[in-house]
C-alpha cells in the first residue's frame, strides 16, 4: 500500500500562542513565523496588555522582531487582556483599531500571570455587552479557579459556571473556548450555537496525563489546563478531525527558561513551536485522518475570526528528524515538546 508521502496545505494560522517580549520573543518568534501566516498573541506579558495602546506597541514590537526572511509574511493578531475594570470604549477603540482580534478571560490566579484577571465574571457584564455589540470575540481560559475544587475538574466546572451563563446572557457574542482539555468541553462546543467554537493544542492530543508522571516528575509536560485521562485526548482527537468547523487550531505554546520548569514551583506552559504543524501532522495520521488537517489548521479558524483565508501553501514531506534537546532562550535554556524524540513529519 502507498503512503502519503507529501502533504501541502494552505498555510496555516495558530490561534493561541505566546510570544512573550524582548530578547526571549526573538528567540521563538521565528519558529512560528515560518510555520504560520498568522497568530492570535496571547496578552498575559508583565505587566498585561489591557488596552489598545499597548496592544499596538506589542504588535510593532512583534513586527520588529521578525527575522528579514520572515518580514510582511506573518501578520500577529492582537488581543486584549480582560479585568475587572475594561471599559466599554475600550472594547471600542479595540474594535476601531482593526488590529485586535479578541479580548482574553483569564479567571485571576488560574495561570501563568493571571494575577490581574477578572475576580467575578459579572464584573465585566459591560465589557462583554460592548463586544457583543460590536462583534469582537471573547476568548476563554475555561477553568474556575477555587482551590477546593479539584484541579482535573476545573474545566469541567467553569462550562457549568461560568461558560454558559455567559452564552445565555450574551447570545451573540462570538466565544472561543481556548486549549480545551476535557470530553465534556468537546461534547459541550459540538452542541453550542455556531457563536461557540474552540481550540485544541497538540500536546492535548498527543499526550494524556500519565506523560506527568512517566517514571518521575515531569515538569516539561506540565501546562495549564493540565493533561487529563486519556479518554479525552481521544475525544479531543475525535473532535479534531471530525470535520467539525467549531475545532481549530491553536498551539498555546508557551515557553518558559528550563530553570523555572525544573523547579520547586515549575511554570505551567509546554513550547511546541519549533514543531507545531508537524506534531498535529502526526496526530492527525494516527488518527487516520489526514485529510481533515487542513481545514483544522487552515481554514476554521480564519471563518470563525472572519478572516480571510490564507492563499500560500506549505509542504510537509515524510523525513523523520530528531527534534533538539535544547533551544536557545536569550540566554536560558528552553526545552521544546518531545526534545530529542523522532518526529515523521517535517515542513520543508
Ligand atoms: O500552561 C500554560 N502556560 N497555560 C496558560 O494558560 C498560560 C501559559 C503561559 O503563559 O505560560
Ligand atoms: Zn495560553
């Protein structure tokens, strides 16, 4: 029997990622540029990015960053960070900018500098009635943040009592349900209105949660919201290639120094960057579906943004390659997913 050999894509867009700033966005910004034609630039920096104002200087900070190669080919789009104070004529002048493309829930304290995240979501009834209006999505951290409430189920609860209170006082606000990680979030975003959709990362299809603990503690595979059992990762991959235009993709590579992984108290977030289509190439074929790649990585996420559709195309050729052990961090140290492991997949 023939195998595919070579695969060619429309180029595609990842709709979740870190790019941090300074030296360190130097370092990984090339891995996704070359990949992606565009990217949704998370705003968690220190201090976030919670107007418009800093939304641009991030975006031209961005484009300055960008190797001369990879100059005018990669477009970041930018958000907003959500607290308990955004104002309606912010979500306005976001709007007018026609550079920001969505504004970030992150619950305070549920992840990496979420400090200054929204404490109650009836805070921000104003700012989420001004989006809707104004048709500007809403993009969800999904998980509550209570600590007595177990960490596995914490995407679980927030869809109970956050998500869809919000969907149901707000119906024509466009959500998207980021990095979901659990059977009941896929399940949940299948059934929604067409106002709902969601990214999936391709580590939380690659990897269950068993990966944390394979012989000892394995902080390079700890993210938020953490790995679960593997019965949602094959329901997430289910959802992935299911044809389903709700599902997209969004890598929320996240990198952090190794120092502060391999820590007492390790930051949450796994870097996949320096091989994100190729990781998604290689779930996509176990699952046997690699002809619903290209709709997942190229074209869902575009229609939901409402942007166009990317017209250049990227090959991806059977070559197995070893992935580094270690990537350069402005000086530090970053371990990238499955450092040192054989990858099948790689885009010429
Ligand atoms: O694992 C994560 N890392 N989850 C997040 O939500 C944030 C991210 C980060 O910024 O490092
Ligand atoms: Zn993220």
């Amino acid at each position: 029997m023939n195998t595919l050999q070579e695969l060619t894509l429309t180029r595609p867009d990842d709709f979740h990622l870190h790019v941090r700033d300074d030296a360190q966005m130097q370092a990984v910004l090339p891995f996704s540029a070359r990949q992606f034609a565009r990217a949704i630039i998370m705003p968690n920096l220190k201090p976030p990015v919670v107007t418009t104002a800093l939304a641009a200087a991030y975006r031209d900070r961005i484009l300055s960053a960008l190797p001369d190669a990879l100059k005018h080919r990669f477009e970041p789009l930018m958000t907003l960070y959500l607290t308990d104070d955004t104002a309606p004529p912010e979500i306005l002048r976001a709007k007018n900018s026609g550079i920001v493309h969505g504004v970030k829930l992150y619950p305070a304290g549920a992840t990496t500098n979420s400090a200054a995240g929204v404490t109650d979501i009836a805070r921000c009834y104003a700012a989420l009635e001004a989006m809707e209006k104004n048709d500007m999505p809403l993009l969800v951290h999904g998980e509550v943040t209570d600590p007595s409430i177990d960490i596995f189920d914490r995407e679980k609860i927030f869809i109970d009592t956050v998500l869809t209170p919000v969907i149901r006082r707000f119906p024509g606000l466009r959500v998207v349900f980021e990095h979901i990680t659990t059977q009941e979030a896929a399940d949940f975003v299948a059934a929604a209105p067409d106002t709902l959709a969601a990214t999936i990362t391709a580590h939380h299809l690659r990897y269950n949660r068993n990966a944390i603990f394979q012989g000892g503690i394995r902080p390079h595979y700890y993210c938020l919201p953490v790995l679960k059992r593997e019965h949602h990762r094959q329901a997430l991959t289910r959802a992935a290639t299911s044809g389903s235009k709700k599902f997209f993709l969004g890598t929320d590579s996240a990198p952090h120094p190794c120092a502060l992984k391999e820590n007492d108290c390790g930051c949450a977030g796994i870097f996949t960057a320096h091989a994100a289509i190729e990781l998604y190439a290689e779930a996509f074929e176990q699952a046997g579906a690699l002809d619903r790649l290209e709709a997942f990585a190229s074209f869902n996420g575009a229609d939901f943004y409402r942007l166009p559709r990317n017209t250049a195309r990227i090959t991806l050729r059977k070559t197995p390659w070893q992935i580094p052990e270690r990537i350069d961090f402005a000086g530090d140290m970053l371990i990238p997913l499955a450092a040192g492991e054989m990858l099948g997949w790689k885009m010429l």
